[in-house]
C-alpha cells in the first residue's frame, strides 16, 4: 500500500503556505502564495488549489499518496459545512464555500479548524507540549487566539462554533474596547494591535516622547516589531506596553491555572517573540494572583515549532479525521 501524506494549510494575512507532511510529522515540501490578490476570492481558492495539485502531484512521484487536507484558519468557520464564515485575514471571503471548492478541486477531504487549535494540534504532537498532558496554548498575533488540551487531547467544548477563546478573557472590565465588542478583554493587552493602540494612545496623551518610537508612529510605519526594537532601547512608553502585555498574561494563566487545576502553558504567534520583555512581568503578575499554585510550579514554554506549528497541526487534524 502507498505511504499515506497530508497537506496542512496555513493561511496567513499576507501569504498562505501548503506543506506536505507525513505521519511522522515531517514537513516535506512546502508551497506559498499570496492571500490577497486583484482576482477576488475565487482566484485566491483556484491559485490554492493550484498549489495543493503541485502537492499531490509531488507525492505521487515520490511513490506516496495525500490522504486529505487540513486547514488551519483566523476567524469564524463552519467545519461541517467547509464554509468560512469571516477571516480577517481574507475579507474578500465571506460566507464563502473555501473547503467545499478545495474538496472538489482536488478529490480528497478537506477538514478545517480554528487557527489556534492547529497550532495547538502541531505542539502537541511533535512542539512543546508533546510530553505534557494538559496545557493551555495562546498564539500572540495580531489578536489572540487559545487552545486547551487536556489528557493530550484537543478540547473542543460543545461545538457552540467557539472555544477556548481566551484572548476574549476579561482581565480589565473597565480596559480597552475589544474587536469582540466586549471591553477589556486578554487582546487588548497582550497582542499586536494592543501594541500599536498602546503607542496611538499615548500619542494623543502627550506620553510619547520625542524618539525612535515617536518618528515610526508619526511616519505612520509602526509594527509590533519595532515597538519591541524600541521598548529593548530603552524607550519608556514601549516598555510600559509589554509589562502591561506580561501583567495581562500572567492574570489570565493565573485564573485558567486556578479554575482547570493545571499547571502548564505554550505561547506562540510573532509577538511572543517579544518574550524577554514580558516573561519577567508575567511571572510577577501570576506571583501577586495566584494563590493555589505556588509560582515555582507554573510551566510557562515557548512553542518550539514558531510558524510551522500551524502547517503541522492542520496535517495532524486531517489524519485525525480520516484515521
Ligand atoms: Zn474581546
């Protein structure tokens, strides 16, 4: 019998990328386009489904079969259906039958996911959390995304169309406004748009001095990158953001940890690469709130697999699904 493959998919804001796996968890080939293009919607699916071809076609050279695809995607989505919802990561998207034209154009299954629980689903089978039991996971992107695991198994609540939302964990009633329409919430605190929010608003306070920091936001080319570059020069403003980002994390562990008796957590996304500058606020934070768990006992890892976590998981998902 041919080797069985997978094709984990990760669509991104700026590209998608298409990865042959095996059921090892090795990546064997990856393919990128671009999300956003003059096309619309349905050039976008027929260039993805262009690039899982090559895929297959790739497979079957090297004497192997795909077995299905996984999709790991930012947003709301109708699994059953293989319909996004709304990603806002593809705006042109919405209500759009994304799994069903995959399915179709390539003959195989198509399962998708919340972009989280792929990234969760690739830790925990060949990252971080392959030898723990149960684990929070948050990705700090532009917004924050959560997945729980518990006996190594992804928690999946009761399929209310979400789950695990911990970036829309109140930590602040009295906080920010959240994208969500709540206020307050993780988010606001701990991710990229909190970031540059945090930079705008101390702008309009007359906080933000002269400065690095002060030229990029007024040349409107900001990102959370060069807040870190600024907040590890010295810059006061950009510090105080990432202490606010580790005191929010450290809150909501602190609470998770208390309520589900766990004792474990994995950080992704771009910005916990900014990790040497809230690691040392969250820890204080947990320290001050908990009061079950005796801070030395907190595990608080990085993702070990960064941005293939999500190309990984999205494998994992459809080999769970058709195994
Ligand atoms: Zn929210």
């Amino acid at each position: 019998m041919k080797k069985r493959l997978f094709i984990g998919i990760d669509v991104g804001g700026t590209n998608m990328r298409a990865a042959l796996v095996d059921d090892a968890g090795s990546i064997l080939h990856v393919e990128r386009i671009a999300t956003r293009s003059s096309g619309g919607a349905e050039d976008t699916s027929r260039r993805l489904i262009d690039a899982c071809r090559s895929l297959v076609a790739r497979a079957s050279k090297g004497g192997a079969r795909v077995a299905a695809v996984g999709m790991g995607v930012a947003g709301k989505i109708d699994a059953r259906q293989g319909l996004l919802i709304f990603s806002p990561n593809m705006p042109a998207m919405r209500n759009y039958p994304l799994g069903v034209e995959l399915r179709d154009g390539l003959g195989l299954p198509v399962f998708m996911e919340n972009d989280a629980n792929v990234f969760g689903l690739g830790e925990n089978w060949v990252g971080s959390g392959r030898n723990v039991d149960n684990w929070i996971g948050l990705t700090l992107g532009t917004g924050v995304g959560g997945c729980i695991f518990f006996h190594s198994r992804l928690w999946e609540g009761d399929h209310l169309g979400f789950v695990a939302e911990i970036g829309h964990l109140v930590v602040h009633p009295e906080g920010p406004a959240c994208a969500c329409g709540s206020q307050g919430c993780l988010e606001t605190h701990a991710s990229a748009t909190a970031l540059l929010k945090g930079v705008e608003n101390a702008a309009q306070n007359g906080a933000l001095l002269e400065g690095p920091l002060f030229d990029r936001w007024r040349q409107q080319s900001l990102n959370a990158e060069m807040i870190y570059q600024c907040a590890s020069a010295g810059d006061e403003t950009a510090l105080k953001l990432f202490r606010r980002m580790g005191w929010a994390l450290g809150l909501a562990l602190s609470n998770l940890f208390t309520v589900l008796g766990i004792r474990h957590a994995i950080l992704g996304g771009g910005v916990s690469a900014s990790w040497d500058l809230f690691i040392g606020p969250l820890r204080d934070s947990f320290t001050r709130y908990t009061r079950f768990l005796s801070p030395e006992e907190m595990v608080v890892m990085k993702s070990s697999l960064g941005d293939n976590a999500a190309l990984l998981g999205a494998a994992r998902h459809a080999m769970d699904q058709v195994s």
